[in-house]
C-alpha cells in the first residue's frame, strides 16, 4: 500500500494543495516512528503537532517549522542522514518555499528508504 | 458665478456599482463595502461586472408515484447512470438519470428515513440503515439480511457438462434461494464459469453453513462456495480501500463502532480476512459516528462534534491496521448528505455554515452565509450536490460548483428552499424550486459532466439544466453613502447595464434606507432595418400587421426615479433568461445635512 505522502501537490499558495501535503507528511513521519517503535530496543518519538499548515499565521508557521525540525532531528541519527536546519526558511515566501521544500522532500527520500516507508 | 441671493443649482452627483467581488450576507446592506452585492439569486458570478442567469430546471424526469423522497444518491451499475431514491415509506426506487425509467428496489417498509448508500465497483449498490439492515442490488436483484449472499465463489467449474446444471443450495436456517450456473466451453465439455443467484431467499441466520450443489450430468461436478448475507445493521456506510466501512450501534445505542469488512468482498466479514471492527471510545466523538465518506484518498469519519480521518491501510497476520487522525474535536455534522469532495477539499456543512477540511486542517469557507445560515430551518436535513453550470448568455465553458440546499425563512418571500452555490471562494444563490426536499450529484457518463437531481416531493428533475428557461433573478446591491454619510441623497435616476441574450424587461428598485421605487426596464433594443437608398423599411406579416424586430446586447437602460436618505442601492428582479447584470448607477443630489431624524 502506497503511503499518502506526495511531494508534488502542492504549488505556492495553493491550500488544498498544502492541506493534503501537511495530511500525507505527518502520516509519514508517523510511519518513521512506527519503523523506530519496532525496533529492538524500540525507539519511541512522541509525535510533534505538525498536522496542521493550512490557514497558519506566520508565528504559527514558525512554531510548525521548529516543531517540524525537532521531528527530524531525532529520527536523523536512526537514519544515518544528515540534513540541513528545515527551520531557517520563510516559507511565506515563494523562493524559499520552493527552496525549503527541494531540500525537505531529498531528505524524505532517505528517510523513506532508511525505514522502509515509501 | 452666480449673482448673491441667487439660488444655487445642486450639482448632480452620481454612485455607481461597477463591480461585486462577492455576495456577502453577513451583515447589513448598509454595512457592505460597494463591491460586495447582498444578494445574488440565480446570477452566477463569472467576473466582477457579470453576474449571470443560470439555465433553468428541466422538465421533470418522472415522478414517483405515492412518494415523497427522503434522501438521493447516484448509483452507476452496469453503465447505467441512476438516480437512488429512497422514500419516507421505507421504500427504494431506482430512476435511470437518463430515461426516467423506473425499478423497485425495495418495497414499503424496508428502511428507515436515514438509509445511508455507496457503490460498489460500479457492480450494485450497498445500503446501511438503522431499520433495514445492510442490504445490495444489482441492478436486478435485491439482497438483505436473512437471504444469501450474490457473492458466490466457484472453486471448481468441473468438466463435462453438455448443460447448465441445476443449482440449489442446502443447509442452514432458511430457504428458497434460487440460482443458474453461468457456462464456459461448449457441447459437452462445458463448465461452470460462475453462480448468479436469482433469489436470496429467506430465513437464514448468521453462522449457517450452506452447501452448493450443482445436478446435472458431468464428468468431473462443479462446486462453488456460498455464504449468507451479513445480518448488520447501522447508520452509514462506504467503500474504501476496496473494503465495506460502517458504523454500528454500541450496547448504549450509540453509533461508535466503525466496522469493516475482509479481503473476500463487499460481504466478508470474517475476521480470517482481516474483517474487524474498533469502537471509537474517545470523549471528543461527543454522541454518534453521523457519516462515513471515501474522499480524495482518504476515509472522513464524521462524528456530531467532531471528523477523524483514516489513511492508507495494511494488513498484517490477517489483521488490519490503519492510523486514525483527529482533524477536529469541536466541529463535526450531522448532516451527512452535505458531505462532497470539491476541487481536492472536503466540504460539509453543519447548522454554523459550511466547511472545509483541506488535507487535515478544516476551516470555514461560508462567512458570507452567516446571515442565511441564522435564517435557516434545519428541520429540513441540508443535502448537496455538485454541478458543472454552464453559462447561459457567454458561449462555452462551465464553473464546477459546490450546491447545498436549506429551508430558508425568508423574511420577505415567506420559507422556502434556496441553494447556496459555491465556486472559487465565492457564494450565490440557486433557487430552482421553493419547496425542494434533496438534491443530489450524478456524474453522468452521457454528458461526462457533474449534474443535479432534485426531488420535491415524488418528482425527479433536473435542475440548471436548460438554457432558453426563464429563471427568478434577484440581485441586491450595498446600500452605499457614497462616501459622504452625513449628506442626505435625493434619487434622481437609476440605470442598470445588462447584456440581454434575448428582448426582455426586469424591474429595478432604486432604494434608500426610507424608500424603494421600482421601474420596469427593457433589455432590449429595436433593430431598424435600413435599404441601401438609406430608407427605413417596415415589415409586415401576413395579417396584415406590423413587424418589429428586437435583439439584445448590451444595454444601460435608466429611468427616473424617487426617493431620499442617506444611503443609495439597488435591487434588479424579473423572470429572465439569458440575461448578465453588469453593473448599477445612481444620479442624485445631495438634500440636507443630516437630513430629518425619523
């Protein structure tokens, strides 16, 4: 069963579009903790309160970002990844939106395979 | 300069309304900036400056006879496009969407006034109802707890058969299921290709063993497995990842058990083939699961206070898993029938407006309602539909809208149904019949195009269907000071620009906060027809009696008119069709300061 997490649906500014990719990307990373839940000895990650990006003000988006890169940095190591600071971008922006999300979905990829999750 | 003492002529002064972003019902006219209109029945918004008639309601497809609809679902089976409709006598009728031509599906007294509905694979319908149970057809056959399941698995075709044997069934509580066997092959090296089941029969109970039995002569016999229908019951339903979800009571009576069937099909609700169930136990489903609905990948639970949503499912060691998220703790329906999927959102609606869910996060897209809303009878269960409208005076082209339909008090018609259209963050009126009871969407695979069927009663018909249909417009404008509210304004002359498809006449209401005028405008201009000596020339027909000939186009007709307060709009109302309300003016000048307090 594929999962539901699909880097190309969203455009800039479009909010279905982010509403779906926000939707499939916390599921993901809930399977990445799933991966980590069943390991011996089994690593437990509380999830972060990253469902959410649709409708966000910009201290929201702030939060969901640092919120968002603690994620990532706790399931890196378990990975063998490394990665850059997904929190340092203005995704409010165009460029760094498109810039922000080029270099989140590589990682995804090596994540994905890390755990199996794709 | 005019000499001392000498009176001063006003100046004319002029407010014009160019443009409507939006139809806004929140507050009052008086309140709207002058780009927001207050209210916009039957003009479907295709830009700022047109405001455009819909077409209007088919003829009726057929009617029902003796019965009054309850709830609509679209149903494709075997190619055929149907309309689903389910009466408050408990009964199911079948509608061909195309031809009108009717089937019973289901006698008087078999569901409830809330049977909920899905399709299968395009195979049959599957139907979930507190009082009828689970139930299918086929388009031919209709199936429900107590008889056998159609789903009849033949394990071995045998050999040699010169004919179809004979098909019965033993074991177990009940009787009289009937069935043919399908053939492969031909003279006598004939098999069993499959099992159609021509009565369900009745009286079986759950945990029965039935055995097929095929008689006839061969050379090696078929056999083939056959179950019973599952003996369910429960207030929703749909198909998701190729299996059966629905909603059952819990021991208190509470819909809070979300069941779903195996890896065998639409009825297989062995637990061998992952087939389970799980009881929402959280606090924030406050009362009952209300509707289960497959939208864009996703399976939406929705709850009366709240939505949770299932993703992508796995099986391990013949159990299912599957991840449910809470979208929202403190928003849900009750009305599952306003739930469709419109352009990769989810939108439902409940007695606070209508909602969204975009991906996870749900928002409110009908601010702009709040004042219909406020109004509404929910006594009526909302439904919905979503219809390709098509413009009626522009050639080509259609705007994919989301339509819910409510019973609204009106304050000044009396109560009636009205549809709140929604298209690109936008809301407007359809009113296509005052007393609708449900309406719902068929993707119809003849005009490969969303369309909407409604039902007042016992009648079928589809609605913004016609083009040359006269429809109801009525279209209110702010009521603007045009920037000086301390003046009061004496109305001079009002004119519309419309663009008119056809001759016609609408009326317009020039308004103040103490007044409204109406006169009857044409939208239409008179051809004269000029010979090439540059004389006019006059037709006559064979009466003998004179003929004039009118077109439409564009036109800014005015008129003359009355009235004096401080704020200055418009209402345009008629029977029209092919008709484009493009923008309003008023000449006025401006009266005392303040004016006179009432």
């Amino acid at each position: 069963m594929a999962s539901e997490f699909a880097a190309n649906v969203v455009a800039f500014g479009d909010q279905p579009g982010l509403g779906l990719w926000a939707d499939g990307h916390y599921r993901q990373h809930l399977r990445y903790n799933s991966a980590l839940a069943a390991r011996t000895p089994a690593v437990v990650i509380a999830p972060f309160p990253i469902l959410h990006l649709v409708g966000l003000a910009k201290p929201e988006i702030v939060f969901w970002l640092d919120s968002h890169e603690k994620w990532h940095e706790l399931v890196r190591p378990f990975a063998n990844v490394t990665g850059v600071d997904l929190s340092g971008f203005d995704i409010t922006k165009p460029a760094a939106f498109y810039e922000w999300q080029d270099l989140h979905n590589a990682e995804h990829l090596l994540l994905d395979q890390a755990f199996n999750a794709a | 300069m005019p000499a001392p003492q000498q009176e001063q002529p006003a100046a004319n002064k002029f407010l014009a309304y160019l443009g409507w972003k939006k139809m806004n019902t929140k507050v009052a006219r008086q309140n709207l900036p002058d780009d927001e209109c207050a209210w916009a029945e039957n003009l479907q918004p295709l830009a700022p400056n047109l405001w455009q008639s819909v077409n209007g309601a088919a003829a009726t497809l057929t009617v029902v006879t003796a019965k009054t609809v309850t709830r609509k679902f679209p149903a494709n089976i075997a190619g055929i496009d149907y309309d689903i409709f389910f009466a408050t006598d408990g009964s199911c009728t079948a509608v061909n969407a195309n031809s009108g031509a009717q089937t019973t599906v289901a006698a008087a007294a078999t569901f409830s006034t809330t049977p909920d509905m899905t399709t299968y694979a395009s195979q049959r319908i599957l139907i979930m109802d507190p009082t009828g149970g689970y139930a299918t057809w086929d388009g031919t056959l209709f199936v429900k707890g107590g008889g056998l399941s159609p789903n009849i698995n033949v394990t071995n075709g045998g050999s040699g058969y010169s004919a179809a044997p004979a098909v019965s069934f033993t074991g177990g509580s009940g009787s009289g299921a009937t069935a043919t066997a399908v053939m492969g092959g031909s003279g006598s090296a004939q098999f069993v290709v499959a099992v159609t089941l021509t009565s369900p029969g009745s009286g079986y109970k759950a945990g029965d063993a039935i055995t097929v039995v095929f008689t006839g002569s061969n050379t090696t016999v078929a056999t083939a497995t056959a179950r019973i229908w599952p003996i369910t019951s429960g207030i929703t339903l749909d198909v998701f990842a190729g299996r059966v979800w629905w909603a059952s009571a819990n021991a208190q009576g509470n819909y809070r058990i979300l069941n779903f069937t195996g890896t065998a099909g639409y009825d297989d609700t062995n637990t061998a083939n992952a087939a389970g169930s799980t009881t929402v136990l959280d606090n924030d489903l406050s009362h009952n699961i209300t509707g289960i609905r497959n939208k864009n990948n996703f399976l939406y639970i929705f709850g009366d206070s709240s939505v949770r949503q299932i993703g992508s499912i796995t099986v391990s060691s013949s159990i299912t898993l599957f991840t449910p998220l809470t979208l929202a703790s403190d928003i849900g329906t009750t009305f599952p029938m306003t739930v469709q999927s419109y352009n990769r959102l989810v939108l439902f609606a409940n007695t606070a407006g209508v909602y969204g869910i975009f991906g996870a996060s749900i928002r409110k897209i009908s601010d702009d309602l709040d004042g219909i809303f406020a109004l509404a009878d929910f006594s009526l269960p909302m439904s919905s539909s979503l219809n390709d409208v098509h413009s009626t005076v522009t050639a080509g082209g259609s705007i994919h809208c989301y339509l819910l339909l409510l019973r609204y008090l009106d304050p000044v018609q009396g109560t009636r149904t009205i549809i709140c259209a929604y298209q690109n963050d936008q809301w407007w009126i359809v009113s296509q019949g005052n007393a609708l009871l449900a309406i719902m969407a068929i993707f119809l695979g003849s005009t490969q195009q969303w369309d909407t069927f409604a039902s007042s009663g016992s009648d079928v018909t589809q609605l913004l269907q016609t083009p040359g249909a006269t429809v109801s417009v009525l279209f209110k404008s702010a009521l603007s000071s045009n920037r000086a509210p301390l003046l009061s304004k004496r109305v001079i002359r009002a004119g519309v620009a419309v663009t008119s498809g056809i001759a016609q006449s609408f009326l317009l209401t020039a308004e103040t906060e103490n007044s409204a005028d109406g006169h009857t405008l044409n939208a239409a201009a008179l051809i004269i027809w000029i010979n090439n000596l540059g004389q006019q020339v006059n037709w006559q027909n064979n009466s003998p009696a004179a003929v004039t000939f009118v077109g439409g186009g564009y036109r800014f007709p005015y008129t003359a008119a009355q009235g004096e307060g401080k704020v200055i709009g418009g209402t345009v109302s008629g029977t029209v069709s092919k008709f484009a309300l493009n923008a309003m003016a008023f000449e006025y000048v401006d009266a005392a300061i303040w004016g006179t307090i009432p």
